[in-house]
C-alpha cells in the first residue's frame, strides 16, 4: 500500500484537467486526492482511496466544497521590472499616442523600462519581483514563466536572469527562465551592432551559465525581421535554447511561419496570424499562447481571434503577459478576460491556462493536471463549480495552494 501524506477531501468538484477529459476538465464528484510526498498518488472516491492506499499519518485537508485544481502555469510574463510605467499607462488610456507622450516628457515603452533596469541593484529586482510572485501565488499559481528583454544590454540582461535564479530559490513558485534580449533595440547602439551582440556575446554567456532554457525573440513589423530572429532562435538552438517567438502582435511579417519551421515549444500573442499557418503550426506542435489581459490593458485595434485558431485543432493557452504595460497578477481573471473577449467557454480557458500552459514551457509530462505521478501542484478555490471562475469577475483569491505537495499558501479565511 502507498503511504499517502497528504489527503485533499470535502471537494464540490475536482478538476484533473487530464488530456484524455472529454469536458476538457474531468470534473468530478465524490472525489479525494491522495498525494504521496511531492506527488499525486491516486485520484478516486474515499472509498476507493481508503481501500487502496494507507492513510494513517495522511495530513487531511478539507476542501469545505470547494473547487480543487491543478496549480494555474503563468506561461509568459516579463516579471522582472523596475518601477513602473504608470504616467505612460494613465494617457494612454486617455487616448493619447506615444508621440504625444513622448511630448510631454514622459517615457514610453520597452526603451523606457530598460533604462530604469539599468539602475537597478539585483536585490531591488528581487524583492520587487518577489512581491509580485507573493500575489500570483494567492490566486493560484504555482509556476511562471519570467522573461529578460529590459535590459538590452549584456549585463542587465544577465543580470535579470540571474534575478530569475534567485526567485526560484527564494519562494515557492517554480520560475522557467526565458532569454529574450530580442525585445527591442537599444537607442545607444546601431542595430546590427545590437544583433551581434546578442548572437556573438548575450547568447554563449547565457547558455555557458545555465540562465535559461528558452530564447525568445520579438519578430514583428518594427522590431525583429524573420531572417534577424531565424539567426538569433537558431544560435540559440546551437546552444541548447529551446524557440519560443513573440509574434503576429501588430502585424504579419511571417513569425508564425518561422515558428512552425523551427518547431518552437510556443508561439505568443497572434492576432495577426493568417489562418493559412494553422495547419502548419498544429503540424509541429507549437502551442500558441494568447493573453486578453494585454489586449485590454492596450486597447488593441485588433483583438485575438480564438476561436479560430482552436477550431483548427491548435493547442492554445493563455497567460498573463505580466509586465510594466500589463500589470497583472490574476490568471483567474485572465479566465474572465479569455470568456468574455476570446469567447472561450468556462472549460475551454481553465484547460488553456493549466495543461497547455505547461505545455507551452515542455512541462506538460508533470505539471498542468492532477493525474498519479505528476507534481502535486493544487490550488482549492472558493467555488462549488468550475464555471464561477468565469462567471464572478474580479474574484480568484485561492483558499489554499500547495507546490509539489508541500502548502505554500493559505487564504486568512483557512481551509
């Protein structure tokens, strides 16, 4: 018999999430989960799990009928800033466009965050960040993807990876590092100069300390062309950098295409992909990951059509986009966003921000659903059924969560 150390009853519903669940989310009823040290030992009726598994110094934590989930996989975030861009957010909502920002003195964009990075100390990165992961993990998350990309130069962009090294030993969410020094282009460097140091110095160094596992790259009308990121995505590949891309965000210059080529793990932000490349990008398993919050929180003139890409049998997750023009911590509101804008049903946007999220960072063989063998990650919500993540907007505070069985959060209210 297994010895169960921990036992999670009392549910209203248990989500598995589980690739093969027919309602996408495998609610079920009557239903316990037994974790034996970090893992998820079985999923059955008490009856079942009593009669299987040893229970006597099982930990048991009661649900209250609550809704009890896999841990939400926050699978593209810029969480490492300093500051804010707040002044820049607060006209832009007005209406006003970056020039005439630019105009009144305030700083705008990634230029502008990059520079306050440069200021920055290691340690003011870590808390500020840290802070931010202290309320994601309230609403429950358990991993996050944190990309660089504010630097824009060697050393702050080592610097913010070596911020996302420190998180990950410092608080209980699991940080997947992402290289992204492909963000944008330096305004005290020449183009070309800026690409060879990425490709020439940015890159080894990365690769030579264990900083990343992806390297991602901006490839859009304005920032990188494809032939200017195939270079910079295939010397990482040389290094051992899984693909990712930003792509389709405010135009089609063929990223969606590259993407497919490259067979890269995701491909982020869409809207302007041309369904032409659906296929192609279902052929070679790139999970696309789309994040309503950052169309919201812009404006944007063209929103994301997801319906689309999911009814071309496309693996589609969905994010926060977290960073200093999206600033956003909720993915149970990402939930929300995803129904009401993208049109995903209740299911549709849970199973997108657990299994495929951890899909999208190649960790779907142990995160993303409550199966036996894979990490105990478990968030228990305040909810007697699924569909009322969506249905109570600005709610999602978990009431308890737990990373690789251990609990690492707790509403005030207690479970």
């Amino acid at each position: 018999m297994t010895r169960i150390t921990t036992l999670i009853e009392n549910a209203g519903q248990v989500l598995t999430c589980a690739p093969d669940a027919a309602d996408l989310v495998g609610a079920l009823k009557n239903t316990v989960v037994a974790i034996s040290g970090n893992a998820i030992a079985a999923i059955g009726s008490p009856e079942e799990i009593a009669a299987a598994h040893d229970l006597s110094a099982a930990e048991r934590i009661d649900a209250k009928g609550g809704l009890v989930m896999p841990g939400f996989v926050d699978c593209h975030t810029h969480l490492v800033f300093h500051k804010s861009r707040v002044e820049e957010y607060a006209q832009k909502v007005q209406g006003r466009t970056a020039a005439e920002i630019r105009a009144m003195g305030i700083p705008v964009g990634i230029t502008a965050t990059a520079q306050m990075m440069r200021e920055a100390s290691l340690e003011e990165l870590v808390a500020s960040a840290a802070e931010r992961l202290d309320h994601m993990l309230a609403f429950g998350t358990t991993t996050v993807e944190s990309k660089s990309g504010y630097g824009l130069n060697t050393a702050t962009e080592i610097k913010m990876l070596e911020v996302n090294r420190e998180l990950g030993h410092r608080q209980p969410i699991e940080i997947v590092s992402t290289f992204l020094g492909a963000h944008e282009f330096p305004d005290d460097k020449p183009r070309e100069a800026y690409i060879r140091e990425i490709l020439d110095e940015m890159i080894p160094e990365v690769a030579r300390r264990g900083l990343a596992e992806f390297n991602d790259v901006y490839c859009d009308d304005g920032y990188y062309t494809v032939e200017e990121s195939r270079a910079i995505l295939e010397r990482g590949l040389e290094h051992g950098l899984k693909v990712k891309i930003h792509t389709d965000a405010y135009s089609h210059i063929g990223g969606s295409k590259l993407a497919a080529e490259l067979k890269a793990v995701s491909a982020d932000h869409m809207n302007f992909t041309d369904p032409s490349e659906y296929a192609g990008l279902r052929e070679a398993g790139v999970v696309c990951v789309v994040m309503p919050a950052l169309d919201f929180s812009v404006g944007h003139s063209r929103p994301f059509d997801a319906r689309a890409l999911m009814d071309a049998g496309i693996t589609v997750a969905l994010a926060t986009d977290m960073c200093p023009g999206c600033w956003l911590e909720s993915m149970p509101f990402v939930v929300q966003l995803a129904c009401r804008l993208y049109k995903f049903g209740p299911a549709e946007a849970i199973r997108a921000g657990t299994l495929h999220a951890a899909m999208a960072l190649d960790r779907g063989d142990r995160l993303g659903s409550l199966e036996p063998g894979k990490d105990a990650d478990i968030a228990i919500f305040p909810y007697q059924r699924y569909e009322d993540m969506a249905y109570r907007l600005g709610r999602g505070r978990a009431r308890l969560v737990m990373k690789a069985g251990k609990v690492v959060f707790r509403d005030a209210e207690g479970v």
